[in-house]
C-alpha cells in the first residue's frame, strides 16, 4: 500500500544519510556489508537455495570474504583514484563483467535463458558473490575519497550516483505512465516501456549535470560525464530487468517482506547493485573525484 511505502521510505531516509555522512569509513564498511548480507539472504531464495542452514552458511560466506578483502588490500580505505591491480579494483571489475557478459544475454533471452541457472543453485550463488562483492566494494571506495582533506565529500559522491539511479527510475515511472506505448522487455518486465526507458535516460541526464556542477567535477571533456552519467542509467535498468527476471522465474512477487510496501532489501537495491561498481569503476578510471 501506498502508505506503507511513505512510512518506510521516511523511516529508511534519515538512517541512509546518517550512514552515508556520519560513520566513518570502518563503519561504513561495515553497514554496507550488513546490507549486502540482508540482500545475500534474499538472493539464496530466487536462484533455489533451500534450508536456512545452507542460506545462512552463504550468507556467512560472503561476510567472510569481505573481510578477506579488507585483509588484502593494503591500505584498504585510501585506494588511488587511478584503477590498479590491486584485488578491490578487480572486484569492481567482477560487477562490469557480469552485467556485460552474464546478466545482459540472460534478460535478452529469458525466458529460455532460464534454463541456465535454474536447478543450478551453485551457479546462481557465483553471480550472487559477483555482485554483493564488486558492490561493497564501489560502496566503500567510494565513500573514501576524499576522506583526508575533505571527510563529507565522499558521501556526496554517494548521494550523487543514487541521485543518478533515483532519477532514472522516476523519470521511467512517470514517462512511462504519461507516454508508455512500447514494450521494453514484455517477457521479463510487462509494465516497462521504451518510452519510460527513455524518460528514465532523460531524468538521469538532468540530475547527473546537476549534481556534476554541484560537486564541481570536471566538465571538459564532456565524455568522461556523459559515460559515467548514461553508463550508470542505463546498467541501472538492467539491474532492474535482472531481478525482474529472476522472480518470474522463481514464480515469486517480491524477493522478501522486511520493508512493508516495499518488499525486501533486494527489491530497493536491485539498481543499486547493478549501477554501483559501473559508477565507481567510472568514477575513479576518469579522475572524477
């Protein structure tokens, strides 16, 4: 219901922001592998992993391989804003590559494609750990820099790539109620429209040069913003697509019920897990910061 949805929405609000502004770094860290865990738990659930004890052992999986990543990047939290071959970068990398090469042919071709992962619950949890790593990781990145000479300035960098994500799927909601004529992606998503899509682009645009002038990035060349705001938008979008597609097929309306009106903590961040290592990987390979 829709107010179920407000409630939660102002309740979630102000404990975002103090996460994004007020913990420092190790905290931050921390929250978001919380976060990534609570989607973990969920994701077990779409791609046919049975038994709390078998969850709960991938859940704990992933919690552990945060802090092995922690362990190996050396100093963790103050990576250089050129991408190195340091394991962080490489996980951001894990995220780019998924959806390019994994989550791009399956939305294409489902509902044949799910054939691919369905009945295969191992392969399901691979592209689980892909995105929960390379996400925390673009988070915590993210978040860090400028943390020496100007401690707040990574949280707006955060607010600024959900700015990005928010707008597209906003301006996707209310182009595609208004204009919504085509189908986007009918097997997988029946309510998404190429006029919404486009809407969708068009919201992120706005939002993405504004925030850009608010942050004072650099705007020549105009290239590298254009990629990092259209890259975010449009791989938002197929991280929408993607879990759309991973409920049908598991026959289920929403991936948990934690946030009332809402669903679960997948369902709020499906985009986010998508667009969060494209931006960072982005952000940080153009010298944004």
């Amino acid at each position: 219901m829709l107010w179920q949805r407000v409630i939660t929405a102002l309740l979630l609000l102000p404990i975002a922001l103090g996460a994004l502004f007020m913990l420092p770094i190790a905290s931050f860290a921390a929250f978001c592998a919380l976060v990534m865990a609570g989607c973990a738990w969920e994701w077990t659930r779409l791609v046919g992993l049975h038994g709390h004890a078998l969850r709960a052992a991938y859940v704990g999986l992933l919690l552990a391989l945060f802090g092995l990543l922690t362990q190996l990047s050396d100093p963790f939290f103050a990576w250089p804003a050129a991408l190195s071959q340091s394991p962080p970068q490489w996980v951001l990398a894990l995220g780019l590559g998924f959806w390019s090469l994994v989550a791009l042919p399956l939305v294409l071709r489902y509902p044949a494609s799910a054939a691919v992962w369905r009945g295969r619950g191992w392969l399901g949890a691979l592209m689980g750990l892909a995105l929960f790593l390379s996400t925390w990781v673009a988070l915590v990145s993210l978040r860090a820099v400028g943390v020496l000479d100007e401690p707040l300035r990574g949280g707006f960098v955060l607010l600024y790539m959900l700015g990005i994500i928010w707008a597209a799927d906003i301006g996707a909601y209310f182009a595609g109620k208004a204009l919504g004529r085509r189908k986007l992606a009918p097997m997988v998503s029946p309510g998404k429209t190429v006029e919404g899509f486009l809407g969708g682009l068009g919201g992120a645009a706005a939002v993405g040069i504004a925030g850009a002038l608010a942050l004072e990035l650099p705007l020549l060349p105009w290239w590298p913003l254009a990629a990092l705001i259209l890259g975010t938008a449009l791989v938002s979008v197929l991280g929408d697509l993607f879990e759309s597609m991973m409920k049908r097929a598991a026959g289920v309306k929403d991936s948990g019920s934690l946030l009332p009106g809402h669903g679960g903590v997948l369902d709020r961040l499906d985009s986010l897990l998508a667009a969060g290592p494209v931006f960072a990987w982005l952000f940080l390979a153009f010298g944004l910061q």
